[in-house]
C-alpha cells in the first residue's frame, strides 16, 4: 500500500493538455468547437476524468498530422 506522500515511481504515459491548453495550441479553435467534435464523437482522442475533459499530448499531435493540410515544414 502507498502510504501518504509518497508514490508507486510509476509514471503516466501520457502527457495531457486541457480543452483551454488545446485552443491555445492550435490557433482558430474553439473550446466550443471541441465540446461539439466531443458530443459529435470527432475530433481529436479526449479521456473524461471524472467530470474533467484531457487530450493526451501524443494522440493530439498524430490528430494534428492526420488531419492537417499544408506543409508542416514550409515556413510563413
């Protein structure tokens, strides 16, 4: 048993990013817009914690690539 203050040394494997993270990360979205890919079952891959809604870091970014256009290396 984990006594108080102390933990297991296991860690997550994931990293996670909150629906205000996200819209920070990726200009032109909405917390709105999530909320409804959410209801709409699209959208980026969200874990529901509780009532807590969480992108995990490394499946936001394959999102990303898989549904992105233009050319991630071309510079602006």
């Amino acid at each position: 048993m984990i006594e108080e203050g102390q933990h297991s040394g296991r860690v997550l494997s994931h990293e996670f990013a909150t629906p205000l993270q996200v819209v920070e990360l990726l200009p032109g979205l909405t917390e709105h817009t999530l909320a409804q890919w959410r209801y709409r079952r699209e959208g980026p891959p969200y874990r529901k914690l509780g009532a807590r809604i969480l992108y995990p870091i490394d499946l936001l970014d394959q999102w990303v690539e898989e549904h992105g256009h233009g050319d991630p290396d071309q510079q602006q």
